[in-house]
C-alpha cells in the first residue's frame, strides 16, 4: 500500500512546490508602448481672395459678311487683282468693273429727256403770264379767273414731267455708278464667282467678302460657369471685361486679348447653354505697327474669361480634399482631426473653401492611406517652392 501511494505522495509534493513558486514570484513591470506617429505635410492655411476663371471654346467669326450681288446686267470687263480668295482690299477699291455702255446711253437719254421737259415748261411759264395779262384786261379780279383761264393744269403738268425726268437721269446715272462695284469696308475676299468676259444679270453672285475690322466668337456658357459669372446681361465699350484667347498656330501657343461686348440672352435648345460674344479688335494686325500673329477667321480657339472675385476664402489643393468634403487638420496635440468643410467653386488644382478652416489651421496637404480621426501624426511644414500658386 505504501508503495502505491509513494508515487503520489510524490507528485503531490511538485504541485505544492510548483504552485508555491507561482505565487511568490514578482509581478511582471509593465512597459508603456510608444504610439506610432505618421509623418505628414503640413499647410498653414491663410485667408484670401480669388478671381473666378470660366473656360470656354469657339472659333472666330467675321463680324461682318457681305454676298456681293449684281445690281444690274452686263459684260465683265475687269477684275481688280485684290479680287481672289484671300485677296485683301482697302474701302473704296474697285473690285470688279462691268461693260456700262448700255447705262451710258440711258443717262444721255435720260438728260435729253430733262432738257426737253424743261424746255416745256419754260413754254408753260410764258403761257401762264400771257393768260394773266389777258385777264387783266378784263377787269376783273384774278381771283375770279378759271384755272383753265390762267392754265395752270397745264403748267403743273409741266413742272411734273420735269420732276419725272430728274427721276429718271438720277435712276440712269444709278445704274451707271452700280457697272463699278466697290469694297463697301476694309476686308478680305472669301469667294470669287466671276472673272473677266463673263456676262452677269441681275442678282449673278459675284464673290463673298467680310470685314477685317473685327472679329467675334461665340462661347457657349453652361449653368455651372454662367454661377461662376458677374452679371452677364449687356456690356457696354467701357466696362467690357477682358477676355484671354489661345489657340496653337504653327506648333506655339498664341494668345489674343478680346472684349465680352454682350449676351446672345437666349438659351440653346441643343445644349441648353446660353452664348456670349467676345470681340477682338484688327484681328489681322492691319492697323498695328508691330508685326503679331494675326487672328484667322474659322480658328478654333479656346476662351478664359474673369469670373466673380470670392474674398474670405481658403485655397486648398484639389489632392487635400477627402471624401465626403472633408479635409485632414492637425491639431494642437499633432493629431488628425476629420474637418468638413464648404466649398463651392474650385478648378483643376484647388478648392476654394468658404466655412470650416480657419486662419491658421494646419492642413495635411500629404498623401494619406486610410485618415483615422485622432491618429498621431507628426507634421512637417510643406517647402515654398513645393506649394502650388492658386487664386490671388
């Protein structure tokens, strides 16, 4: 018997043993973990003001544009040599001369005509004095005369068919003057219908020319940049704001300057845009001293107009803004703090806030993997020359 309980007694004893040393063994010292902090780069924010910018594309068209319509008939016996596509002509030039015997003819008829209806009442003038010497003689007032007796129907009549005739030389010599016809303004020629021995009628087109004194381009505006916009109703030459054109000519980047002179004021039932007209000045430079890229017709061309100026504001880089409109701010601890914001406007490289930062407030301007609110950070302030110029 005692040899059986030998072995537990054993066994026993360890467990006494081993549980006695657990017991009065020390508690372990606790070691405090240091929190991991993320670097970040940092932006103080500072109040501001920006000037809106709207962009926009058209192409350039003349702002005037003349069909050159022929007025009379007649045989081409000249062409200007300005007169080709492309041809440029100065107001009053002679573009085109037609045959103007048959209208010459017509004046020379027409002012014999005159001299014969004149003649005529000259006649009528010396008749209607006799009538009135005659009627003296009677005794009688000349109130009481017939107008038969004084013949003045017939001397109406003449004073008409005079008046009838200067009509008809001042139609002749209209005509005459029409065999010629002129540039009505500075331009350029577009297209060309006729040449030299060919016979022309009443209403044959001739060419097609336009004006080089301005050019225009309408810019259709949607209802995101027209709430980017100042009042965009009707300018007047003064206060015509400023308008940036750009378009690549010969492999460079050329840029023109041009004048926002009014609203077309209805809306486009196709793309339910509203158009306004910018307006340049001499666009082909023929006005101008210094040599400059001249502003084609038919360019196509893209339009930075000045929108409204937003003051009170904070511009923070597009990449610094999260989800749900919110923006990551360090605070007085180094921690993150998840921070909405308000904005309403922005562009390719910022967002103009409006409520929710303040001046000061240090903005993570750093790529974040997974922002958590409170996470440790540890801020570096952003170099200048990495900092992005936005806005004013």
């Amino acid at each position: 018997m005692k040899k059986k309980l030998r072995p537990v007694a054993i066994v026993a004893v360890f467990v006494l043993i081993a549980v006695g040393m657990t017991a009065l063994r020390p508690a372990p010292v606790k070691v405090s973990t240091p929190e991991n902090a993320v670097a970040v780069k940092i932006q103080s924010m500072e109040m501001g003001q920006v000037t809106l910018e709207v962009e926009s594309q058209g192409s350039v068209l003349p702002r005037t544009r003349t069909s050159l319509i022929s007025e009379v008939s007649g045989a081409v016996l000249e062409v200007s040599p300005q007169f080709i596509v492309g041809g440029r002509f100065e107001q009053g030039d002679v573009l085109l001369r037609l045959d103007p015997t048959d209208y010459e003819v017509a004046v020379q008829r027409a002012e014999a005509g005159l001299i014969s209806r004149n003649a005529q009442l000259t006649f009528e003038k010396a008749r209607a004095t006799q009538a009135q010497k005659e009627w003296a003689m009677t005794g009688r007032p000349l109130a009481e005369a017939p107008i038969l007796a004084l013949r003045e129907p017939y001397l109406a009549e003449a004073r008409a068919n005079v008046l009838q005739a200067e009509a008809e030389v001042k139609q002749a010599q209209q005509k005459l003057r029409r065999t010629t016809i002129r540039a009505p303004y500075r331009g350029i020629v577009s297209a060309k219908s006729v040449d030299v021995g060919q016979y022309v009628t009443v209403g044959t087109p001739l060419g097609e020319t336009f004006a080089i004194d301005f050019v225009e381009v309408r810019l259709p505006l949607t209802d995101k940049d027209l709430s980017m916009m100042a009042d965009i109703g009707f300018f007047s030459a003064e206060v015509a704001p400023e308008v940036i054109l750009s378009s690549m000519v010969g492999g460079s980047k050329e840029h023109w300057s041009g004048a926002l002179v009014r609203s077309e004021g209805v809306v486009d039932e196709r793309n339910r845009s509203q158009y306004v007209v910018v307006q340049v000045e001499d666009p082909y430079g023929a006005e101008s001293e210094q040599p400059s890229t001249p502003l084609l017709v038919g360019t196509f061309v893209r339009a930075t107009l000045a929108g409204k100026t937003l003051k009170n504001i904070f511009n923070v880089p597009r990449h610094a803004m999260l989800v749900g409109s919110k923006v990551a701010l360090v605070d007085s601890e180094s921690r993150l703090r998840l921070t909405p914001v308000e904005s309403s406007f922005g562009n390719d490289e910022s967002y103009f806030v409006s409520a929710g930062i303040n001046e000061g407030d240090r903005l993570i301007v750093s790529a974040l993997g997974i922002p958590i609110d409170g996470m440790k950070v540890n801020p570096h302030s952003k170099s200048t020359d990495e900092v992005g110029e936005n806005g004013e």
